[in-house]
C-alpha cells in the first residue's frame, strides 16, 4: 500500500483541511451574524466561503468514505491497474455541495427581487424562519432521508457495486458521495439558511449533527428524537424568537452591527463630551 492510502496521513490531511476551513471561516465571519435573513454577499464573495463552510462542516463526516476510496485505488495500482488521487473524489464531493450553495443562492437573490417586506421580522418573518426548522425536522422521518444516511454510513457497498475507473469516474462517484450527503443533510443546511447562515454558532451546532449522525453508533435510531428536537425549535422561533439562544434577531443592534460589519462600515462611536474642569474659588486668605 502506498504511503498516501495508509488511513493515518489521509486523515491527517483531512482533518487538517477541515481545521484550515474553520480557522479561515471563523476568520472571515467573526461578528457577521445578522440572524435570520443575512444578506449573502455578491457571488463570488459567497461561493468562496461556502466552499470553505462546506469543507469545514463536512469533510470530517466523509472521512470513511474517502479512506475507503483511497485504499481501493491503492489495490487497485497494486494490480497494475490506474491508480487515481483520492483529490479527485474529493473534488467530485465538494462540486456537489457548491451546485447545492448555488441553488440556495439563487433562491435567496429571486426572493429579494420579488420583495422581501412580508418577511419583516415585525411581520411574518419569525413563522417563516420557524417553518423552515420545522420543516427540516418533519424530513428527518421521510424514507428518502433514512436511504440517503444508510448510504452515507455505509460506503463499502457504494465502492464496490459502483467502482468507475479512471479520474472521470474518480470526480464521479464524488458526485454520487455528495448527492447522497446532500440528500441527507439538505434540511440540517436549511436550518442554517433559517437562523443564520453567518452564524458560527449555529454551523458548529449543524456541523455536529451532521458528525453524530453519520459517525456515531446506533445514531440512525435518534432520528425521531432529532426530529421532535427541530420542530420544537421551529415552533419556539416562530412564536418566541427574542428567548431562542444564539438566534440574532435581523432588528436587533446586533444584527445592524453585523450589517455594518459586512459592507466594511465600522459603527459610528459617539465622542465623548470634554470635561473641562470647573474652576474653583481660590480659597479666602486667612488674615493673620
């Protein structure tokens, strides 16, 4: 086996990768949390940190399949056959998730065209919001989630009914990796959509949802628990958004802090008034 199939340095680099996107994540988006709503930048601005979003939230989850892929492709130039980098699968993965940011984007820029004053955050914001979590919980009990996560933590039957040689069909079946995860993890992203997507808070909370429930043993049985767990919240964004921890609400001073952040505005500091000491009364001389 070559020295780049052996589980310790692939995994290594991944967990590296992971770290480097949430050390530039954390970087880029420290203090941008708008809440619900976030305006999300021009396009090129915001590929670029979904991208890096996506590599930190994901690429730890997927660790197993790509250590399966790799030791695979080992066997596989063992027997004088092409070998093809585990980079390729990889890339194949992310793409997926970037045409998924993509979608989420166009979406978000159709909204803001057709006029966004329903979703005031006086007005019906709060329920869409609230719907939105809710609706990401009722998906967790849907047939095509359970498939999509059953394949997600169990990749030797996707390696080997579905091997495609070469680096085309390396990109390949990164792609069908990523729709799979996409199929699983599309409302837990939604959530993120829903809340904040600017809020490192709440990408760490999903990120480790997305962990446990691809990892963790026996996690496939929480799901109903998962579920209850986000409609509840739905229902307390949309009825009580002000007593939910880590949401910022789009008409707070935070969030026009954030607002301000993003268009590189920093805001205005009142100057303080000069104190200008008051004169005292010299002191009557004591005649002697």
């Amino acid at each position: 086996m070559s020295r780049l199939a052996r589980p310790l340095p692939i995994t290594a680099l991944l967990l590296a990768a992971a770290l480097a996107a949430w050390i530039i994540t954390v970087e880029r988006m420290r203090g941008m949390d708008a809440g619900p709503g976030t305006d999300l930048g021009g396009l090129g601005w915001y590929v670029g940190i979904w991208v890096t979003m996506t590599a930190a939230m994901m690429l730890p989850s997927a660790a197993p399949m790509v250590l399966l892929f790799a030791r695979v492709s080992a066997e596989q130039r063992r027997r004088a056959q092409l070998h093809v980098s585990t980079a390729f699968f990889v890339a194949g993965y992310i793409a997926v998730w970037t045409v998924y940011g993509l979608a989420a984007y166009g979406l978000f820029r159709a909204i803001v065209a057709g006029g966004t004053d329903f979703l005031a955050w006086d007005r019906a914001g709060p329920y869409v919001a609230g719907a939105a979590v809710g609706a990401a919980g009722v998906y967790e009990l849907t047939p095509l989630k359970g498939v999509c996560l059953r394949h997600c933590r169990t990749p030797l039957h996707f390696i080997l009914g579905g091997w495609r040689r070469g680096r085309l069909g390396a990109l390949r079946m990164g792609a069908e990796h990523g729709a799979d995860c996409v199929g699983c993890c599309w409302g837990l992203m939604v959530v993120l959509f829903a809340v904040g997507v600017m809020s490192l808070f709440w990408m760490a909370l999903v990120a480790g949802v997305v962990f446990m429930q691809k990892l963790a043993p026996g996690a496939e049985r929480l799901e109903p628990a998962l579920a209850a767990v986000l409609v509840g919240l739905g229902i307390w964004i949309a009825t009580s958004p002000a007593s939910v921890p880590g949401l910022v609400e789009p008409n707070s001073a935070a969030a026009k802090r954030a607002r301000m952040r993003m268009m590189h505005m920093e805001p205005a500091k009142t100057k303080p008034r000069s104190m200008s000491p008051v004169p005292m009364k010299p002191a009557k001389q004591m005649k002697p």
